[in-house]
C-alpha cells in the first residue's frame, strides 16, 4: 500500500552537512521525498510536536535537541512507507542499530540519532500536518 511519512533530519545530521546523503538512501531504497524544507522550531514548537512522549524521562532532552539547531523535515511516500522508513532508519540506539541503517552510519547517541520517522501512518499525517499546513 503507497503511504506517506515524515522524516525528520535531526540537528546533529544537518549540522554535519549529511541531508543530501540521507535524502539520495531515502531515495535508493524506493521512497520518494514529496515536500521538504529546513527549519527551526521553537522549544514550545518541539514540546507540541512530541507531546505524545510527555510523561516519559526524557521529555525535556528531546525538545531541547529537536529545538536546538536547523532540521529538515520531509514528507516520504511509498510502499508500506512507515514501515519502510523505520527499518531504514535503524533501532533508537545507533549502537543497537543494524548495520546499513541510517541511525547506525550516522547516529552520534541514543539522544543525537541524526533521523526521526512516524511510527504509524495516523501519526505521520499528525506530523505531516504540523510542520506543511
């Protein structure tokens, strides 16, 4: 089934210049980028978007790094998208990532793992809605 998907190039990647390299393995491995664009949000802006992490430890850390530099996020389209994307981009922990996953090549830490993806397709048109209204 074509989905759509967000991806996040996080501040740690773009600060490394890596968003064409991640752009072209989206791309390789058969997911089309449809819309994308740098940005910065706001503290309050990152708060909103992981709303849905709230109540867990790391809350705080997450929106202080997603707020903390430019990011590009990009709205990815193709076969079983989500899923697709999410084995791309490799397990949270760049140490426990496979090998050939985005996390795993260009992951930095658990907290500075360079990409974010939705974890469902309800949750992507969420996060494609909030950052391309």
């Amino acid at each position: 089934m074509i989905e759509q998907t967000l991806s996040i190039i996080k501040p740690d990647a773009v600060e490394r210049n890596l968003d064409n390299k991640i752009k072209s393995f989206f791309e390789k491995n058969n997911l089309k980028i449809l819309k994308s664009k740098k940005v910065k949000i706001s503290k309050e802006e990152a708060s909103e978007f992981y709303k849905v992490h709230q109540t867990k430890p790391f809350y705080n850390d997450l929106c202080n790094y997603l707020s903390s530099g430019p990011i590009i996020v990009m709205v990815l389209e193709g076969e079983n998208a989500v899923l697709n994307n999410r084995k791309l981009m490799g397990a949270t922990d760049p140490k426990k990532a496979e090998e050939g996953t985005l996390r795993k090549m260009y992951g930095l830490s658990i907290d500075k793992n360079s990409v974010h993806g939705s974890d469902s397709v309800e949750n992507g048109k969420k996060e494609i809605d909030f950052f391309f209204k």
